[in-house]
C-alpha cells in the first residue's frame, strides 16, 4: 500500500496499533527467533503508562476533581471531531475530483486550496478562519455575528482537514489502476459513471486506514481550538488549571482522556484495516 | 459486402519522438478474424487501441459500421459499447463479483433491468464455461477463469466486433489453451474480431487472415498458411524465422 504523502505531517502520526511492519527488512524472522525479538513492548510501555495514569485519576482525590472538572468538554471534543471529519471528508472528496478531473480551472483551483492550506501552520489557520473568514463572510451574508464561537471552530477544522484529506482522496483516486478505467471506458461507460462505479468504490477502500488516521489527528487537534475559547477538553483543562494552579492533576487528567480515546480509535482502526486486508486476500 | 470496420491513413505518435502508427489501411468485412502479429514495440497493440478510441488516432480516419468514430463529435460511448475489448491484464472490477462485473454495463449503458442483466451474464458465463462463478470474486478466480470472465463481460454488451490486446500473454502456460478455446468458439460462431496475440497456433486455426505489423506500417497481409508458409516481405521471413525456430 502507498503511503498517502502524510509522511511530512508529524503532527498527525497517530498511534500505530495496526500490525508491525517496520521491522528491519534484513532480518529474517522464523519459528526460532527468541519471543522476547518480537514482542510488542512498546505496546507494553503504552498500556503501563495508560493504566497508572488510569490508577490515578480513580483513587487520588486531586487527578479525580480535576477529571471531573474537564471531561465534560468530552462532548464537545467529540462533537467537533465528528462534524470536522465528516464536513471536511465531503469538501475534500470535492476537491480531490477536481484535482483529478480533466478541467485546467478546476484542477488548478482545487491545487491551489491545498497549497494554501498546507503551507500555513494549523494554528494561524484557525485564528485566521475563525476570527478573520467565517466574520467576514457573514458580514458579508448581511449576518454579522451570527456564527457561535463553537461553529466558528468547527468550520476551521474542516476546512483545514478538507485540504489534508483531500490529498487522501487524489492519492486512492490516482491509485486505481488505469486499466480500471479503460475497462469501464471500452464497455461503452461514460467518464462520470466509470468514476462513480468504478473508480470511486476502489479508491474509497484504498483510503480507509489514512482516513483513519486523520480522524485520530482531527481528534487531537481539536485542542488547538482552545484558542478560540471553546469549552472541549483541553480548555477546560487550562481553565481548571490557571484557577487552583493544579498543573500536574489537571495536564496528567488531560493527557490520559486523550491517550485513551487515540488508544481506543487506533485499536478500532486496526481491526477495520486487518478486515480490509483480508478482503483483499479473499477470506470472505 | 460492406466493411464493417474502415482504417484509412491512420497515424499515431507519442509526444514529438515516438511516431508508433506510420499510416495503416485495412478493411474488416461483418464475420471475418484478422489477427494481427508483430514483434514487441511494432505498434500492433496502438493499432487495436486506436479502433475502439482508447487511443486517439493523430491522424487518419476510423469507421465502424458505417460512423466516423474519429469525427470530433462521435459519440464514443455509443461506439464503445459495440465495440468489445479484451485486456492483456484482464482488468476485471475487483470490488464487484463476477456477476456484477457483467451485469454493470449493460444495466447502466443498455439500460437492463437486473433480471435483464442478469440472465444475460449467465447465458454468457455459460458461455466461456464457469457458470458456477458468477458469486465469487475476481481474485478468487485463476488468471484463464478471469479472462474468461472479462470475454463475458465484454460479450453481453451484444457487441458488433471483439478485440483482443494480448489476452493470453500474462497467463500462466496451463490457462492459456481454456481462454484460447473460448476464442476459437467465438470465431465459429461468426463473430466479427481483430486479434492481437503471440499465439501462432490460434493464428492458424481461428484467422481468416494475418497481418504481419512493424514499425508501425502493415507490412503484408493475407492467409495464416500464406503468411506463416510463404511471407512475401524479407521482415516477415525474418520475423517468423525467429519465432517458429523451436
């Protein structure tokens, strides 16, 4: 499988709970390696790291007030995670068929988004949409102020994402082998229904485990919408914090509702990308 | 009678170096198996492509019963659904089971119902042989089994004409005699097809002629036995001489 260019994205490595691959290609592995070669211990250390902190937040009076005190910006977290994900998976399916479509406009419009996006760091984006764009365009919509602070972040994380995924979509669409489509083509198949029958169902499956992943890194950077104020995880952490000055409960607190949530998500995706890949081998 | 497929001057180039079709002409009539032949990079496979506007032609005209496809507002779709093309790799729809892959042309191009669709693709599986397939999947099945699928698929658009790019070239040796077997029924029956293979023996059997194509010019046509036994061009002599050796 292709890596799908987020290699350059460091803030969206997740967890790699899927099965290890990186082992070094020189060593051979067979029945009569020593167990403890190929034991997952990092794992391990993640689980160990996990449950103390779990231990914790259960018994210690400090890690328990201050749990209490930010895991009702779980909802928001949440919320905002969902709607990101799924707007910018819409807009991003856009502009991925522009990008590959075979009009110059569209192409080099839909090129130019994703330059932009990528070449501003995530946080300035969301200032900038948030504080600057969704104003002005309600403005301009004859609705000043209209837009609630917590629709404001949401539409910035999407349209961030948008530009992200949508180089998730071009790199499956372009995955699908070009014999695909003459096949389509030469059975008489228009190019619209050959992308919709065709093209799209393959390049979809392709694209499932990054997608994956950039659900988990949405997830994550929902905490840079702290900035804008919004009520989620991490700024009810900073809020808890600066008022008792409870650094270590409150970030220790923060860290491992996020730790397990990446943890549980990363889980989940390996077993959908495991599914998948036994699709492809033909265990259905 | 008249032709059913007309090439006139047709030309192709890649970018401005590579120049793969140098003017060929030929006339198919309705029933008759042209096969044509040639060595790796002669151009014979542009040639097939160019007929079903897989490639563009750069320059030349192409006629199928009785249209101008390379008129700059043929409707290819239209065409193409005549016109039925076997791969070299097969490229059956991998997310799709074979009945579907079968079924999705006609329903979408020749608005079938399903019901319609599918009788059809059975009648066609039963056809190539592996009725009992159509459920499975494409990477179930052996590389001849999916060839076989691909004819199908290809057939039930009730096509006017079949072509072939190589269909046996990426099987393994075993397979290669069920997807020919296929072929050579279909010749019988009356099939119109332009053939390109490596497989001389089909040539022999199926062709009601052969063309011999290098460097991108029709370099002689005629019977397999004329072409095979008695080439008249020294380039068609060489080029059997090396093939049929052993």
């Amino acid at each position: 499988m292709p890596a799908f260019g987020n290699s350059s994205r460091s803030h969206t490595a997740s967890l790699d709970l899927a099965p290890d691959t990186s082992a070094p290609r020189w060593t051979h592995r067979n029945d009569t390696d020593p167990w403890y070669d190929t034991f997952p211990w990092w794992g391990v250390i993640v689980a160990v790291v996990l449950v103390v902190l779990g231990l914790l937040v259960a018994f210690n009076e400090g890690y328990n007030i201050a749990f209490d005190r930010i895991i009702p910006g779980l909802w928001l977290t949440v919320k905002a995670t969902v709607y990101s994900f799924v707007i910018s998976c819409v807009i991003g399916m856009v502009i991925a068929l522009a990008r590959t479509s075979q009009n110059v406009v569209a192409r080099n419009l839909a090129r130019s988004y994703v330059e932009l996006i990528r070449g501003i760091p995530i946080l300035v984006l969301i200032f900038t949409i948030a504080l600057v764009i969704v104003p002005s365009v309600s403005d301009a919509l004859g609705q000043p102020n209209r837009v609630p602070q917590e629709w404001r972040a949401i539409i910035a994380l999407s349209l961030i994402y948008a530009g992200y995924i949508a180089e998730i979509f071009r790199a499956g669409i372009q995955s699908v082998d070009r014999g695909q489509i003459e096949a389509g083509r030469s059975l008489g198949l228009s190019r619209r229904e050959t992308t919709r029958s065709i093209v799209l169902p393959q390049a979809i499956r392709a694209v499932v485990p990054p997608l994956g992943n950039d659900f988990i890194a949405i997830l994550k950077d929902t905490s840079l919408l702290s900035v804008l104020g919004v009520l989620e995880l991490t700024q009810r952490g900073r809020q808890y914090a600066s008022g008792s000055f409870k650094f270590r409960d409150s970030y220790l607190a923060l860290t491992f509702i996020y730790l397990t949530l990446t943890v549980v998500l990363s889980l989940l995706l390996g077993v959908v990308e495991r599914r998948l890949s036994q699709d492809r081998k033909g265990a259905r | 009678m008249l032709p059913l497929i007309e090439v006139t001057n047709l030309h192709k180039t890649f970018g401005k170096d590579i120049h793969a079709v140098r003017g060929v002409d030929i006339e198919i009539a309705p029933g008759e198996v042209v096969v044509i032949v040639g060595p790796s990079g002669s151009g014979k496979s542009t040639v097939l492509r160019c007929l079903n506007m897989l490639e563009i032609p750069t320059e030349g005209a192409i006629r199928i019963d009785g249209e101008y496809v390379t008129a700059p507002d043929a409707n290819l779709d239209r065409m193409r659904a005549e016109t039925g093309m076997v791969f070299q790799q097969f490229n059956l729809f991998p997310h799709l089971t074979v009945l579907d892959n079968i079924t999705l042309a006609q329903r979408k191009v020749r608005k079938r119902s399903k019901e319609e669709a599918e009788v059809e693709a059975m009648r066609q599986l039963t056809r190539v042989g592996i009725p009992e397939k159509a459920g499975s999947y494409p990477r179930q099945l052996s590389g001849g089994q999916q060839q076989r699928v691909a004819i199908a698929r290809s057939l039930a658009m009730g096509p006017k004409v079949m072509l072939f790019d190589e269909p046996t070239s990426a099987l393994d040796p075993e397979m290669v005699k069920e997807v020919l077997d296929v072929m050579l029924e279909l010749a019988k029956a009356g099939m119109t097809m332009v053939v390109v293979t490596h497989e001389m023996g089909f040539a022999r059997a199926a062709a009601d002629r052969v063309v011999f194509i290098d460097e991108g010019v029709f370099v002689e046509m005629g019977t397999p036995d004329q072409i095979f036994d008695h080439p008249r061009e020294a380039r068609t002599k060489a080029f059997f001489d090396k093939i049929l050796q052993h």
